[in-house]
C-alpha cells in the first residue's frame, strides 16, 4: 500500500492541532514557544498509521512560509474551519495555496460546533460551499466535529480513511529526490534531514547529492514512521542519517537527489497564475518571493506575454533568482507578495535550466506553451528543438525533464524512431540533437563553404578550424566535427589534403592570373634545378606580380609545384629527375656531400641544401654528419 500524507490548513486558533490530537492521540506542537502560546509555529507531525502521516502546519499569517513548507508534498488535505468564525483571511489564502500546488483530495473539518448553534453551523457550511466553488474542495464533503467533546470524531476518521483508499499512488520518475522541510542532529548519530521522497529510492550506504551545495553526502541510515528500514520509497516521510556534513551546512529547503540529475539554477521558465483574490496586480520585473517547497528565495518576476498581470490571469514568464534554486519540469511553486508579504499566486515550472530569454519573443512562446503538454516525448522533442546545435546527453535531459533515465532512453528512441532526433557519439556518450538543427546545421556548412570558395576562388579548400567559425551559429566542435564527418562520408564534401571542399568546387583562374601561372611554369622549367625563386618570378613577370603568391598556392594545391620553402619552389618532375639520379648516384658510392650532390644535378649550394632536405623528409636519404645515405 502507498504512503499517504495528510496536511491541515485553515486560519489561526481554528483547532488544527487540537483536532489531529483527538484523531491520532499525538500533539504535534512540540516546541517550547508553541506550547507557551499555543500556536503552532513550524510543521508537526503525527504518525497516524503505518502508511499514513499526518502534516499538522501553521495559520498564522506570519508563518505562511511554514504553511507552504507542509503541504507542498501533501496528497490529501484536512481543512479545518472553526464554526464560530467561519472563513478568516488564512482560510482563503490557505484555500488559494493548495489550490496553486495542484493537491487533488480533501475533506473539510467544521470544527468548534459545540460552541454554536445547529442553525449557525449549518450557515457556516453552506457559506464555506460557496467559497469552494471553482476548486478542488468544490463538492467536497463537510464534517461537523469538536475535538473537545469528540462529537463527528468518529465520522471524521471513517471519512479519511475512504478518502485516503481513494488517493492516487504517486508517479514515480524513477530519480531519488527528496525536499529537506528539517534539519537537526542526534547524539551519537550526527546530522539528520527529514522529507517526503518525491520520487525514486533511498538506501543506506547510498551516495546523494546535496542542492544547491553540490556536495556529495553517504547515506548512513534511513527511518520510515520511527523505524529502521532498508528503502525510503517514494511517497514516504523519511527521516535520512547523513555522514560527511555537519549540521549547520544544511537547510530547510535543500535537496537530496541522486547523483549526476540536479543542478542548481538561478532562472526558472514557468506558467504563472495569479489568484482570483489576489491583492494586488503583478507588473514586469516585479521582486517576490519564490516558494519552491520547502525553499524560499527571492527572484524578479519576468513577464514573456504582457507588461502587467492582473488577479485571475496567468502568464508564461521566467523567474530571474536572487540565490540558488533548485527545481525540476512539473514542480509547483507558490509566489508571495515582497512587502507586504501577501500570498499572489503561483504555477508550474516549464523549465528550470533555461536560458534568458528576451520578452515577447514568438519562438520561445511557442516553445513553452508547447512544453506545457504531458506527453514526454513530445515535451522533449521540444527540449532538443529550443537546445539549437547543442547537443545533450540522455542524463542531460533526464534531469532537466524530471524523468529517470530508463524513461528518457525509450522517449529518445521514439523521437529517433519517428526522425525527430538525430544521435551521435561524443567523449564517450551519446548525445542527441533536434533533426531540424541537425539538417540546418548541414545545409549551413556546404553553404560556409561555397562562400569560403566564392571568396577564395584560387584556394583549395578551408581547413576544420577555418570553417567552424564561419558556420552560422559557431557550433560546438563536437558536432560540428559529427556533421562534417556525415558530408565527407556522403561525398558531398571532400578532402583536399587537411583541407575541405565542396565536391564541385575547382581552382578557377581569372585570364591575368591563368597568364601569370603559364609564366610561373615556363620559368621554372627554363630553370632546371637552379630555377627562379617567387620573388625573382614576380620581378620578372610580364603581368602585374601582386598575384604570384596566391597563384603558386594554388598551383602547390593543384600538384604543378611543388614548395621547398617560403620562396622555392619546383615543378614535380624537376624533382623526379633529381631523385632519380640522387638513388642512381648513392647505389653506386652509398654517400654523396654536398657539394658532390650540387654538382651531380648542376645547381648552387641556394638549391641544394633545400632539395636534400626535401629528399631527408620524403624518407629517400638519410643525414649522418656531412653526407647522406640511402634510407633503408
């Protein structure tokens, strides 16, 4: 059986803590303050059951941040109103809170009915059903009791325990998450956080992260309701033994979660509603505080639609957080007012690892409102289409969607599947991109390209650190490699040499420049193996020589010369002849000087140094001292 947690609400002094004593036995004030002036400050709790908790939570307008700490995990709720006051500002607010944090089921307590008459009580309710209308209380069954003379007591446990078989099991994204709402320690044992298990599994011995921090925590021990267990499920108060921390580098709001899943964030994108009753309108960049669960941080409230949002309305926007936050897709959160704090609504987060997003900008509008389905496959075909040529990893997008791992691999295969997804290898993962990104980013090389050639029209082609920066959107290496890769092996991009090129494309010469090349060759040939370096060629040109060096690269790359060094060059069958009579030469003597080989091919110590260099590095001799040998 699933664990259940039941949380109370109503205003202050209507009886909350008293009704769970008369319910449970328990008195979940246990504070020193709370006992001297009989209001419950901060959340208690009452194991009521072996699957069932009770989450016992402020009314006081002052502890509303408690408030939201309790209830923010809770299935069921248990309002509470007193039948001689009827609903007091906190029964609205408590009302709009549940509301904004999506709890489904609740039963509600008219509690105090020994202090009225029948006819009053019986107002008291009809007014309450008018109040519910349009939520999750609308229809909602009501209870007279009095936790003093246990009148209704007995129906009001009957009640809960339907309600309570009616519950839907949590779903379970398979990922340990756990949201701190305390922190103490005990003697002999050291640091202990409590929480409800969002989702997932916790052992003993395990190693979690703690969020924001960073900092990797080892399970020591684990209770469930007071006992020792093995596992935490999901669903359960869990109370978590943790080594290696102290207990003041904890707090209430911090998160416990499996490793490599979370990070810490400091924007959020989210669909934002405000309360019909809200106090007052909410304008664009306005400062609030942000309730995600237990934690509370302050963020600017970036409206995406309108300049203004007013009581009723919602709006897509992106909370900008003045300290770290930590959250995931689907997580509700509760916005309060910055001064006076004043509840003013709530949502749901779309996204909690975006970027900053420009207002009124269709695509990202699109996006989120896309985003806001809950189809999976789709929310994260969605994701890899707003990433661009950055590609994820599946755990990479398992934690920005909230899913487990096993989840997001068969959602990327449905994407692969249905061509929506394109997946490659990068150090040492698979990391996927949109289909669309990675089309785009294909059409966008070979369009790189054919500029680079338009532009270059003598050179051979564009080396890979070139062209990167000249693809529009500067992808990351790594698919950038990927994609060229995919060019190369389609044969719509080619090598020449360590350089790429369009598989069309060819050197092209203007008429002074094919000119200045016949001339380059004829000198060169006349030459033999003392020829013209490129400076005495353009000295000698009967065409303007401000092109000679762009023509002898393009010759070099075409294979018509060949280059020594910055300034020599040689045709290549100048140089096979050398060769030739250079083996012939060392065949017969086994080593040649230098001098012997300047006069063996006729040329000047200019040349020859060069040329048995060349020879040196084309592996056919070998230097050893002054002369040189045949390789091998």
């Amino acid at each position: 059986m699933s664990h259940v947690i039941i949380g109370t609400a109503g205003h202050i002094d209507h009886g909350k803590t008293a009704l769970i004593k008369a319910l449970t036995g328990i008195d979940t004030d246990t504070l020193p303050q709370e006992k001297d002036r009989g209001v419950t400050i901060d959340i208690g709790f009452a194991y009521w059951k072996d699957h069932v908790t009770i989450i016992d939570v402020p009314g006081h307008e002052r502890f509303v941040k408690n408030m939201v700490t309790g209830v923010c995990t809770v299935d069921l709720a248990l309002f509470v109103v007193a039948a001689d006051d009827g609903a007091m500002p906190q029964t609205r607010e408590h009302l709009g809170i549940l509301n904004l944090l999506g709890v489904r089921r609740g039963v509600v307590a008219l509690n105090k009915v020994d202090l009225v008459e029948p006819d009053w009580a019986e107002l008291v309710e009809e007014d309450l059903r008018d109040l519910f209308q349009g939520t999750f209380l609308d229809g909602a069954p009501i209870v007279p009791v009095s936790s003093v003379t246990g009148e209704g007591i007995e129906d009001l446990t009957t009640l809960l325990e339907e309600e309570i078989g009616k519950v839907e099991t949590r779903p379970d994204g398979g990922v340990f998450r756990l949201p701190v709402d305390r922190v103490f320690s005990v003697r002999g044992f050291g640091t202990v956080v409590t929480g409800t298990v969002l989702s997932g599994r916790v052992r003993a011995k395990d190693v979690v992260m703690l969020q924001p921090a960073d900092h990797a925590v080892r399970v020591r021990g684990v209770q469930v309701h007071g006992r020792e267990v093995e596992t935490a499920l999901v669903g359960h108060r869990a109370a978590i033994n943790l080594a290696d921390i102290e207990v003041d580098e904890v707090a209430r709001g911090d998160l416990l979660a499996q490793r490599g899943y979370f990070s810490s964030t400091y924007m959020l994108d989210a669909r934002l509603r405000l309360l019909k009753d809200a106090p007052t309108s909410l304008k664009n960049r306005a400062r609030v505080h942000l309730h995600l669960g237990p934690r509370d941080v302050l963020a600017r409230v970036v409206l995406l639609e309108a300049d203004e949002l007013r009581p009723g309305e919602s709006q897509l926007a992106q909370f900008r957080l003045e300290s770290r936050g930590v959250a995931a897709r689907g997580d509700r959160f509760v916005i309060r007012r910055y001064s006076p704090v004043q509840t003013l609504g709530g949502g749901v987060v779309l996204d909690a690892q975006p970027v900053k997003h420009r207002r009124f900008r269709k695509d990202v509008l699109e996006r989120l409102r896309g985003s806001e389905v809950e189809d999976p496959t789709r929310v994260l075909g969605l994701r890899l289409k707003a990433a661009g040529f950055r590609a994820d990893s599946a755990r990479d997008l398992a934690a920005a969607l909230g899913l487990s791992l096993s989840e997001t691999d068969d959602r990327l295969r449905d994407l692969l599947d249905q061509g929506d997804a394109f997946g490659f290898r990068h150090a040492g993962e698979a990391v996927y991109v949109h289909s669309d990104w990675w089309e785009t980013l294909l059409t966008r090389i070979t369009e790189a390209l054919s500029t680079y050639h338009d532009a270059n029209p003598l050179k051979a082609g564009v080396s890979h650190s070139e062209l990167r920066p000249r693809v529009e959107g500067k992808p990351p290496t790594g698919i950038f490699e990927q994609a060229v890769d995919h060019l190369l092996s389609e044969e719509i991009v080619l090598h020449a040499g360590p350089l790429l090129r369009l598989a069309g494309h060819r050197i092209r010469f203007s008429g002074d420049q094919r000119r200045i090349r016949e001339e380059i060759l004829a000198l060169l040939q006349a030459g033999r193996a003392a020829p013209p370096d490129l400076n005495e060629i353009g000295a000698n040109l009967s065409q303007d020589s401000g092109d000679v060096p762009a023509v002898a690269a393009a010759m070099q790359a075409m294979g018509e010369i060949v280059r020594l060094d910055e300034n020599l060059v040689f045709p290549p069958c100048m140089l096979d002849e050398i060769e030739q009579g250079l083996v012939g030469y060392l065949r017969r003597n086994r080593e040649m000087s230098v001098s012997a080989f300047r006069d063996l091919v006729g040329t000047t110590r200019k040349y020859a140094v060069p040329l048995l260099n060349y020879f040196d590095n084309r592996g056919v001799t070998v230097r050893k001292g002054d002369v040189r040998v045949l390789a091998g």
